[in-house]
C-alpha cells in the first residue's frame, strides 16, 4: 500500500512537470510566432 501512494506520488509529480514543459513551450511557440509576424508586417510596410 505504502508503495502505491509513493508511486502515486511520484506520477502525479511527473505529470505536472510534463505539463508545465508542454506548457513552455506552447508559451515559447506563440511568442517567436507573434515576434515573428511583427518583423514580417515590419519588413513588408
């Protein structure tokens, strides 16, 4: 039983540290997209 919880735990633990990287990088894509539209407009105007 003790086993399971920390296994538990530990998935738990894992599963928020795969979302949060998801997450980041999700965040990162939509900034360069956005910095890069603008350098676009920039250029083109």
């Amino acid at each position: 039983m003790h086993e399971t919880f920390q296994l538990y735990i530990y998935s738990e633990r894992d599963y928020k540290l795969q979302y949060r990287s998801v997450f980041t990088i999700q965040v990162v894509a939509l900034t360069l997209d956005y910095y890069y539209r603008v350098v676009a407009s920039e250029s083109n105007g």
